[in-house]
C-alpha cells in the first residue's frame, strides 16, 4: 500500500488548503499519518468505529470516517472537529486517499503483470486478458536492464521510476538483487542511435545522482507481448557478452554484439582448438601491462604505427620495435591486417575461455564443493 511519508504529505496539503486538522489510522487503530499532535490515546474509539456498522460518525467532536478499499476497511480518517465543514473535508480527503490507494494498487498489478511477462511465466491466453483488464494495448516495445555494481540499493530502482514517470505506457520493475529492468515503449524512438542515447542517458542519470556504477543491455524491438521475454533474455545476454569482450562500455545492444556474439557460443573445446592452431602448444605469456596496452591502442588506432606512437608517447621506431618483438613471440605480425584481425580473435577466444572457467569456479563455490 501506500507509504506513510505520502499519506503524510496529502494530509499536510488537505490541512493547508482546507484549515482542518486529520489523522489517518490502520483499521487496528495505530497512527499512520496525521497534522497535529494527538493528546489523546485513539486505539480503542476507532476500534470501535471500525467494528460498527456506520461509515461516518461523530464522537467526542470529532468526525470518524471509513476508508474501504475494494470492500474491505484500509483505514480510519478523523477530522479534528464536529462542524459541517469538517465533515465535508473529511468526505474529500475520504475520495483522494481511496483514489491514490486504487491507483497505486493498478499501477503496482500492472508491474507485477510485467514482471511474469518478462519472465515467460503466463501462458498467451492468460497474457492477453489479464492485459485487457489492466488496460495494457501492445505496442513496440524494448527491454532495458539496469545492472548495479555490487548490491542494489532502493534508490536505483526509485531514480529509474521518476525518470520515466510521465509515461503510462513505461514500466519498471525487478527480478533479481543486482538489477533493475525498464520495459520501455519505443513507438517514438525511430532509431537505433536514440536508443543508444537512452540507455547512455540513463547510465549518466544514475551514476551523477545515485553515486553508483551501472552498466545498461538492451535487447531488441518486440510488437507482441508474449515477446518481451526474448527482448529481456537478449539484454541479458547482450550484458554478459559485453562483460567478457566489452569491458569499458557502460551501454551494450544485442544488436551490436559484432563477432563476441559468436564467440560467446563457442564451446571450450573448440576455443582451444583455435588457440592450438594459432599458438602451438602454448598460449606465450607476453601480456605485460605495457605490451597489453600497446597492442590494445595499437588495434584502436587501426594499425596506424605514427598515430599510436603519438598517443602512447613513444618515438615512432620504439613502436616498432616492440611490434618486432611481438611478432617474435607470437609468430604473428600484427601490422599486417589477416595477422591482426587472426590475434583480435584469439584474444576475445582467451577472454571467453577465462569468464567460463570464472562461472564454473563460482559455481562450485556456490555448490559448496
């Protein structure tokens, strides 16, 4: 139901417009919100209005009122006085409260919904009527995932829900405790280069605000709803392949995945295969943090010996020498395209290799062997 702090808020705006004091209660008669001090000990007067048969009453000169929410009694509202102006007040505040509580009782159905849809866990028939009761049409629609580094805090999943609070047509809910997923309405997004400027957007919001890291996947467009599952499994695996090849981006796209795609589907014993084709017996141990950084802004700047010297601050024949080296060691030379683009591979192949040796090591820790 609805936080105290709200409650509290619509009481405080009531009491500023209206000049009549309230206090809302639990149907067990325990103080949830109120604009004055109480002196007096309620418990017992709203039990026992809760357990009569009257909607409103007056006791002691004060207003009592019933709050039912779906039949059932939520709350008890006094208006602290008996004059007829109270009463009307106390009737209005009686009407906003009931509203903002169904209200917040559809929106939170309407995640819940969401929540099972994202999971595959309804069947279609089942999908689209209970859709057709919340009022959810199909539309286009995106997946995001909104990964925290280490464990999630309540504000991340706050700050996403006021980014996107405007629209009915968004919606934002959880499954796990490291992330937050937006299932986003993208009939207005066109391109593929504004969904990437959302996914940045929120990536910025989160860290300038929440002060935390967060890395965002997204899968691809889905029209039907029995179809927002597949864009959430490839957000998911657009996060963990961006994990493995990707580490310095913040955002990954399913559709972007380039050749890690492949590689992640790699069986080991095919990756090491390929690395005994290109290597030999043995991987050669040459990856020191300068030799790894020089091959990286090597590959970065396309191959190009003057710009990468430049950026690393090297005269240009120190380069090349340690290229030589390189290609001593490895056998290959990476100046040239087919050598280069056969090492790129072999690198992103050893990378795959150590994340699944990393999950199958946690997993045995997870298992207790």
């Amino acid at each position: 139901m609805l936080s105290n702090h709200k409650l509290q808020v619509t009481l405080g705006e009531i009491k500023e417009i209206s000049r009549i004091d309230l206090a809302l209660f639990n149907d067990k008669g325990k103080l949830l919100a109120a604009t004055y001090d109480l002196e007096v000990d309620m418990e017992e007067s709203i039990r026992l209005f809760a357990d009569s048969m009257a909607e409103s009453q007056m006791l002691a000169g004060r207003h009592f009122f019933k709050i039912l929410i779906e039949h059932e009694l939520e709350y008890i509202l006094l208006a602290q006085s008996s004059s007829e102006e109270a009463y009307m007040i106390g009737r209005l505040a009686v009407c906003q409260i009931r509203n903002m509580v169904s209200a917040y009782q559809e929106q939170f159905d309407r995640n819940s919904f969401m929540q099972n849809v994202v999971l595959g866990n309804m069947l279609v028939v089942d999908m689209y009527n209970k859709a057709k009761k919340l009022h959810i049409d199909t539309s286009e629609r995106v997946v995001f995932i909104i990964e925290v580094s280490g464990k999630k805090d309540g504000i991340v999943m706050e700050l996403v829900k006021n980014f996107f609070a405007s629209s009915i047509l968004d919606f934002v809910t959880e499954v796990d405790e490291k992330s937050v997923i937006l299932i986003k309405d993208v009939r207005d997004i066109a391109t593929e280069e504004e969904l990437a400027g959302l996914a940045k957007m929120i990536v910025d919001n989160i860290q300038m605000e929440a002060m935390v890291k967060v890395r965002v996947g997204y899968g691809g467009r889905v029209g039907l709803l029995q179809e927002i599952t597949r864009s959430y499994q490839e957000a998911k695996m657009a996060l963990e392949v961006g994990s493995i090849f990707y580490v310095e981006d913040s955002t990954v796209s399913y559709s972007n995945l380039g050749i890690g795609r492949l590689i992640y589907q790699l069986p080991v014993s095919l990756c090491e295969m390929f690395l005994k084709e290109v290597f030999g017996e043995k991987v050669p141990d040459i990856f020191d943090e300068e030799t790894t950084i020089t091959i990286h802004r090597f590959f970065d700047n396309n191959l190009n010996i003057s710009e990468t010297a430049r950026q690393l601050y090297i005269h240009r024949n120190t380069l090349v020498y340690r290229l030589e080296r390189i290609e001593k060691i490895l056998g290959l030379d990476i100046r040239t395209f087919e050598d280069a683009m056969l090492f790129k591979i072999a690198l992103m192949v050893m990378a795959h290799m150590n994340y699944q040796k990393g999950s199958g090591e946690g997993q045995m820790e997870e298992n207790g062997e």
